[in-house]
C-alpha cells in the first residue's frame, strides 16, 4: 500500500487532499480485511471479500457517493498492482458504482452574486483588497481552491490578461482574466509588495508572506456568501457559479470544459441542467399556456 501511495504523490501528483482521502479509504479496507478475515494481505483478497466490505458500508449508512469513492480508490489501487505484476487477478473486476441520485451543482443567482460584489470589500488595506481579489478570481476563472492558493507571481501574465493554473495531474490550463480582475490583481500585487516584509513567489499570502491555507480561503469564501440564501458556502460553489453562468449566458459546453480543466465532457454536463431548469422557468413565466 505504501509503495501505491507513495506512486499517487510523486508520479500521478495527486493533490494532497486527494491523497489523503486515497490513504484513508485504503487503511479503513485494511481495518476491515483484518477484523473479518484476520488478515491484512491486499494481495490474497477476492471479489466477495470487497464485496461483504462495500455492503457493510451501505448498512452503516454511508451515502452512494462515499461508497464509490471508496470503490474508486481500490479499483486504483488493483490496477496499479496488476500492473506491477503483484497479482494475477484484478479483485475489483466486475464490480459496478452504485446508482447515484443526481445533484444539481449549488450555485449563486447572477444578480447575487453582482448585488454582493458592489456592496462589500470597499476597504483598501491589505486583507480586504486580498479577500475582494480572491473571491472575484474564483468567479473569474472557475479556479479550484488547491489551484488558486499554489498559484505563483509568474503564472499571471498582466501583458496578455491571462492565468495559467495546474490542475489536476499537473495538467496545464490558461484562462482568460477579465478587465476588472486584472485591475484588483495590480492593486493587490503593488500593497503586497509595498507592505509585507519579504518577497514570495506566492500570489496570495498572509500578513507574514506565507502562502493562504485551504482553511483560510474557506473562511473567506463562507464570509463573502453568507448573504446568500444557499446552504453550501465553499470555493467549489464560486466554481459551480462560473460553470453555470457562461452555460446560461450562452457558452460553448466545449469551451466551458477547457476553462474548468475537466478531462471528459460528462464532468462539464452537469451544468447543463442547470440551464435548462433556468429555460424552463423562462417557458412558464413567459407562454401564455404554460
């Protein structure tokens, strides 16, 4: 198990988030194998075994979602030993993901999120101008929030108006910033270069120069959409909001797809729904037999 782990953060660059979910799901299967089976040894395991863990799971409540995560890391991890020729049977062959109920993506109303924007951040010290850059950069660019706090100085191009992020699998992306964000962003750089004690590579740091934490960004996005009637306030949220926004306002889905970074267009399918549920309000408010 080390050695797969140890392959997810050096070769496949797994963020570490995502690294250590991948660690958990498998120490918790090793838990598993140990208190029924008595045994730890990934290498002996069958299908059924996975198959009375994954249950076990369902009767302890956990959602599909959790399930299939849980299910995407083995399969990983199988894969990964098949090929090293560490078994000659992939155990995990054959077993389907759970059916999932379909989401809609949380998002912020157009008018919102403008209303929010005009109304709050209107200080010009350094956190409150950092917090205004950051929130209209989520909603700018559709950023991940492990993307946005890893950003360096060199990964704007003020000449160009352009990011480039490092997604998932360090998979490169340039994104288009907008008039209004490259303003905030030369406001930003020029207070953090005139106020904070030492330079940093790093685009968006603290009062002591150091680069944000997840933890700090989230408090900042959950401040900024407090005001709004949703109940889920994250970074993912301002994401979901580009996403939807370009797709109600007449995107390519191609187009939106790169800007997100997804790998598959499926990933950037879901916002679609969003739209035509926006269509279908527009139909009944405005036919007369609707």
């Amino acid at each position: 198990m080390n050695e797969f782990l140890q392959y997810l953060s050096s070769e496949r660059r797994y963020s570490k988030r995502t690294f250590e979910i991948y660690r958990y799901d498998l120490q918790q299967f090793e838990a598993f194998l140990k208190s029924a089976y008595d045994t730890v040894d990934f290498n002996t395991v069958k299908t059924p075994q996975i198959r009375t863990w994954l249950a076990e799971l369902k009767n302890d409540g956990l959602s599909e979602t959790t399930i299939n995560g849980k299910l995407t890391a083995l399969k990983s991890f199988y894969r990964y030993q098949l090929k090293r020729e560490k078994i000659k049977i992939n155990p995990t062959v054959g077993i389907v993901r759970l059916k999932q109920k379909k989401r809609l993506p949380i998002y912020v109303q157009e008018r919102q999120i403008h209303n929010l924007l005009s109304e709050i951040y209107d200080q010009d010290d350094f956190e409150s101008v950092r917090n205004r850059v950051i929130i209209e950069f989520f909603y700018a660019t559709g950023a991940r929030v492990s993307e946005l706090i890893n950003l360096k100085n060199q990964d704007i191009d003020s000449e160009q108006k352009t990011v480039k992020f490092f997604g998932k699998g360090s998979k490169e992306r340039i994104v288009p910033l907008t008039e209004a964000v490259s303003s905030l962003l030369s406001s930003y750089q020029k207070i953090k270069t005139d106020g904070l004690p030492q330079s940093t590579e790093y685009l968006f740091v603290d009062l002591k120069n150091k680069p944000l934490t997840q933890q700090k960004v989230y408090k900042i996005v959950q401040t900024f959409l407090m005001q709004t009637p949703i109940d889920k306030r994250s970074p993912h949220v301002l994401r979901h909001t580009f996403a939807t926004h370009l797709l109600n306002n007449g995107a390519d889905l191609n187009a939106v797809k790169e800007l997100l970074g997804h790998s598959s267009l499926a990933a950037t399918q879901v916002y679609t729904h969003n739209s035509i549920e926006k269509l279908k309000q527009n139909y009944k408010t405005a036919h007369p037999r609707a």
